[in-house]
C-alpha cells in the first residue's frame, strides 16, 4: 500500500452557468442563471478530489495565482497547504476577494482526495460521526415576477407534503407591511407545525427590520435571517438584542477571523456560515467548534451542487449538539442545514441527489466526499476556457 496520495500535481477551475426558464428574485436582485466554481485536483497518484466556490469567471482567473503556489505539495498535509495561502494572502487583504473562494473549494477537494486515499469518509476523518442523519429545511419561496402569492403558497404546501418540517421565504424585497401579509398567509397555509423562517437578505436599516420583526411576531418565527447588512455588526447587534424572534446571518462572512468576532459578541443568535466562502472543511470546523464554545447556535447555508452539500453533511454529522438533553431536537439544540430547492440545473445535474428522510439527509458513506461527479456537465455547462494550473 503506497503510504501517502502524492503531491497535488494539478488543478483544473470551472467556471459554470445555466440558464433558468423564469427568473426568481430576493431583496436585493432577480437572477435568471445559476452558477458555480468547480475545482478538480488530481494528485501524482491519480487521486482525484472536487471542490467547489461562488464567484465569477474573474474570479476563476484570480484563482489561477492562487493555485500555482500549491502545485507540488504533499497532498496529505491539508493544514500546511491551508497555513502557506493564509500566509501569502491574508496580509494583503486578499481574503476579501478570491483567496477565501480558493481555499474553500481547495480544502474541500484535498479533504475528498485524503478520504479515497484512507478508503474513509470526511466524517471519518474529522474524529467520527455523532450523527449519520442531519436535519434539513427547505429554502425556497422566493419571489416570483408580478409577487403573486397563489404560486407561492402552493410551492409552500409542495414543502409540507414532500415531508419538511420547516421552510424559509424571502422578505425585503416589497414594503414590510406587505412582505408581513405574505408571511402571514404563508403561516396560515402551513398550519402552525411546522417550523417557519424569513430572510431579508440585509435588506433594512436596524429600525425598520424590528418594525417588520414586531408585524409578524404573532406568526411563530424560529428565525429571521440577515435583517441588516451582514458586515454592519453595530446593526446587527442591535436587532438581536431587541428583537423577540432569534436572528440569524453570516453566509457571506469567510474564515473562523471574521466569524471570532461575530460569536464572541453574540452579534446573531444563530451563525449561517457557507462552507464555499468560509474556507472548506477546516474553516468550517474551526467556526463550528467557536460557536459550541460560545453557546452560539450553527445552521449553515447552503446555496451550491452535491460537492458542497456532501462536504458540509460531513462537517454537520461532527458538530456537537449545543446542550445535552435526553431530546436533541432539530432547531432546538441541534443543527439544521438548510436545503436548496430552487431550480439549478447544474446541481441536479453533476451529482445523484439527496434523498430527504423525516424532513433529514443521510451523510454520504462511501470515501471521501462519498459522491460521484457527472463529468458531461463540466462541458455541458462551460463558460469561458478551463484554467488549467
Ligand atoms: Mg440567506
């Protein structure tokens, strides 16, 4: 048996984009695509490991710098790699931009070449799975152009008979006395059961983000995400500190440095990193381990393909549970990862997907990441030239 998977020999970034048939708003804007990042490492063994990030075709050939630093190292050695870009970027601020996007999809697809390598699963690696069944709630309920509400409500219902037990809708994209009604109605449609979310996606100013969170406190809110700009902390820290319903936010924020000050501060009651932008597997672990030190709660975002969904199932199924009881209630004091329903033909595409089991998604078992990756859909879904490093 050869004793290590060999030094990472090269490194190919995609950049990837699909057209959707209707476009689907949030506050902040309307798409009518969907893309992502996906890195390919192969090592001198032939081991090969995927990873993956948001960004742009810019920002895969910023990546490209990036990559040429760690050409040649002992694949083994994830926090050495990780150590030298922390090294050569983080004094320069590089963070802010595409080193964080970098790092995250390479930690990601060296944890998956370690893990084939050691015939093992990530969660394996990480010290053992806690749980091989990771709670999940349904992201969708976005808006639809012209805001109709019958579409809205139906993709609710669609939720509850697909057996979640929780979903969460947009807000901040209408005035907040209308965005209350839909939140009301939506309430109203699914019955008083099941777990109910809103995400402003930094849409108000601290004011006006407690005036919406006064208009629908009678509608059993278990959290209200990102009410204020996710960076403007003094915001922040004052919504939830006179807000009834918990708030959340953090999924733009990247590596454990900027999420220290977050926990420690109590800026959100509930931490969203994405395991794309926070930094990979290793970053993800480091935040998750802070919060359970702080009595922070963790429900990471998810907003990528089966690469990103598997690496953070992984990082979920080794995440303590915040307080012991004999009950571990999913919202309550364990986890809950959010799951993607939105239309993206790339990720129901690249990889098989998850099944969802009383409203949960089993961890993959098989090594590595424990996925197998459609290799057509890299071509399929191309935009501009494969960087090759
Ligand atoms: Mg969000």
């Amino acid at each position: 048996m050869l004793n290590s998977a060999g030094t990472i020999q090269s490194i190919e970034i995609r950049y990837l984009e699909a057209k959707l048939d209707k476009p689907f708003g949030w506050s902040q804007r309307w798409t009518t695509s969907r893309s992502i990042i996906i890195l390919k490492l192969t090592t001198s063994e032939n081991y090969v490991g995927w990873g993956e990030t948001y960004g742009s075709y810019n920002t895969c050939l910023e990546m490209k710098s990036l990559a040429e630093l760690v050409i040649g190292h002992d694949s083994d050695n994830i926090n050495k790699i990780n150590n030298k870009i922390f090294d050569q970027t983080f004094q320069s601020h590089a963070f802010a931009g595409a080193a964080s996007s970098f790092v995250s999809a390479l930690d990601i697809a060296l944890y998956d070449v370690r893990g084939k390598f050691l015939n093992e699963p990530i969660s394996t690696l990480l010290g053992g799975c806690l749980k091989r069944n990771i709670p999940v709630y349904a992201t969708g309920l976005y808006y639809l152009e012209g805001f109709p509400i019958k579409p809205h409500l139906d993709e609710a219902l669609g939720y509850v008979e697909k057996g979640f037990t929780g979903m969460k809708m947009k807000i901040g994209g209408l005035s907040i006395n209308d965005d209350a009604k839909r939140v009301n109605q939506t309430r109203e449609a699914i019955g008083p059961n099941i777990k109910l979310m809103i995400d402003a996606n930094e849409a108000y100013d601290k004011r006006t983000a407690l005036e919406m969170s006064e208009l629908v406190s009678d509608d059993k809110i278990t959290w209200f995400e990102e009410p204020c700009p996710s960076r403007d902390f003094h915001s922040n820290l004052y919504v939830t500190e006179n807000s009834k319903i918990p708030i959340s936010g953090g999924e733009s924020l990247h590596t454990s440095l900027e999420f220290s000050r977050v926990i420690s501060e109590n800026v959100f009651d509930i931490i969203q990193p994405d395991i794309c932008s926070v930094g990979g597997v290793s970053e993800m672990r480091k935040v998750g381990s802070m919060a359970n030190s702080f009595g922070v709660k963790i429900n990471p975002h998810f907003w990528g393909t089966g690469i990103s969904f598997a690496a953070v199932l992984h990082c979920m199924s080794v995440q303590p549970i915040l307080n012991n009881s004999q009950i571990n209630s999913p919202y309550e004091n364990q986890s809950v990862l959010e799951f993607d329903q939105t239309p993206h033909p790339i990720r129901d595409e690249l990889t098989d997907r998850f099944i969802l089991k009383n409203s949960s998604v089993e961890v993959p078992q098989k090594p590595g990441l424990g996925i197998e990756i459609n290799e057509e859909v890299l071509d399929k879904y191309l935009k501009g030239e494969i960087i090759n490093v």
